[in-house]
C-alpha cells in the first residue's frame, strides 16, 4: 500500500491539471467558461476626496532625516565668495576628521551649532539661470576662538574627510519634524526636474529629485505633483511632417524641503523611469 501513494498522487494531480485547463469542475462538465477584460471607471473627486486620494502617501519625516541633513540648497542671496571656509587643518594638514581642530576664514558665528559643507552641482533653469546650488554636508564643528577673521574650530563629526575650502554654515533649524500631510498645491505649478542628488540622470520610485519650482510658486512639504514626460517625436505617415506626440503622466512626487525656488521632492510613484528635464505639474 505505501508504494501505491505515489501512484495514487500522481493521478489526483494529473486529473486536477486536466480539469484546470479544460475549465471544467467534476460534476459539472458542461460549465461555461466566462472571459473577463479590465475596464476603467472615472470618478469624480472633489477636495475632501483629493485627500483621501493622497492617504497611502503619508509617511514620517524621521524616515527622510539623513537626507534631510545631508543636503540643502544655497539660494541666490547667498553670495558663495563671502562665505566661511575652511582654511587649513591643525599642523597644516590638508584633510581633517572628527575630533581634530582647524581654521576658519571669514565671519564664522558663535554659540551656534556649524555644519561644515562641501559645494555641489548647480540648479539651473532652462534659459542657463542659476537657480541654486547643492550643499553637501560633511560634518559638524564648534567655535573655538577667533583672531581677526581667522576662527579656530573643533570638528565634532565628520562622515568624510573634511578639506580645505569646504564652507562653514550655521545648520539648518533640525527640529521635530511631524508626519507629511499629503494634499493638492492650490496654485497652478508647472516646473521640471532640473537634478537627482548624487549625480544621477534618472530615478524611480522612493528617490529624491530637484524641482525648479519652490515657496515662491505656492510650494510647501506634503504638496503632491504630477510628472508628465514628453511624448516621442515622430513622422506623419502621410504629410512626413514631425508630430510631438502628447505628454503622458509618468509617476508623482512629494514635496519634502522647498526653498524659495528650488525644492527636493521624493518620487511617490513611477509608472515609467524618470529622468532629468520631466515635467512636473498639479495631479490630475
């Protein structure tokens, strides 16, 4: 009997397949076999339900802090020459780390918390406008004393090495940050993604892009945008004409840092890969 098991397996399995694919159920051989296809539904939503819409989008802002830290944006007020910058290292040393000392040239403030900041790329706008320029943070140092302009800190963490002419700025405010309330932009936005931090050209879903639209269009954290990527430029079959092809919605992000015109985003959605130069605009 227990070699018969097998056997006995084999067939149960065997007929269950054959009743799979020929859509029929024992005692029942003639049951019909309905075919289903998708189909589209369009409802109407009005404010109440645009929040609703947006609810899978809630997140903490904790989980965004090292990003958060990391970067900012040094906006057009802020004239790069006439910042603080590291001058040397302790002994002349031309790299520091944390727990070392080094020098400081410029108005470096007092009795506040400093982040000491590497440049990165610039934000530009279609037209060759600077729009900004990324910082990176490398670490955080305290003010020791000052002679003239020279200042002498103490580096107090450092996630890499610390360099000469690296910029020496007061951090941001890093209070208690609540949750993201996800919600529609009240004014009309149309912007394109100008950067992904970190060098990139494309990006998916739960990465953060540069938007060349910020505070001073109506942007504030938890607005949510649509980004559209241009259609394909093609031939008219009959007049050979070249014919751009309508935009089509790629994927959606989450405005998580504005300044006044350049904000970091984070990509909620993405249908397709996107890309440097998509446009972003109010959700459909």
């Amino acid at each position: 009997m227990k070699r018969a098991a097998p056997k006995m397996a084999l067939y149960a399995l065997g007929l269950g397949l054959l009743l799979l694919f020929s859509g029929q159920t024992p005692g029942n051989e003639h049951q019909q076999v309905v075919k289903l296809s998708p189909q589209i539904s369009t409802i109407a939503l009005d404010e109440a339900g645009q929040e609703e819409r947006f609810a899978d989008f809630a997140l903490p802002l904790a989980s965004l802090d090292a990003f958060l830290r990391a970067h900012r944006v040094l906006e057009e007020g802020d004239n790069l020459p006439e910042l603080a910058y590291v001058l040397a290292g302790n002994q002349q040393r031309l790299m520091s780390a944390a727990g070392d000392t080094l020098y400081a040239r410029g108005q470096v403030p007092h009795n506040v918390a400093l982040g000491i900041y590497r440049p990165g790329e610039p934000y530009r706008a279609d037209d060759g406008r600077l729009l900004g320029r990324e910082l990176l943070k490398v670490g955080e140092a305290q003010h020791l004393q000052s002679d003239g302009d020279i200042a002498q800190l103490h580096v107090l963490k450092a996630s890499q090495e610390v360099r000469s002419n690296d910029l020496i700025l007061p951090l941001e405010y890093d209070g208690a940050r609540p949750a993201f309330q996800p919600h529609p932009p009240l004014d009309d936005i149309r912007g394109r993604i100008v950067a992904v931090p970190g060098g990139l050209r494309f990006v998916g879903r739960l990465q953060m892009v540069a938007l060349d639209v910020g505070t001073q269009d109506g942007l504030e954290p938890g607005h949510i945008l649509q980004v559209n990527q241009q259609g394909a430029l093609i031939d008219d079959p009959r007049t050979q004409a070249s014919v751009q092809l309508p935009a089509t919605p790629a994927g959606q992000v989450m405005i998580i840092k504005p300044y006044q015109r350049i904000s970091y985003a984070l990509v909620m959605q993405a249908s397709n890969v996107l890309k440097v130069g998509d446009w972003v605009v109010d959700p459909n």
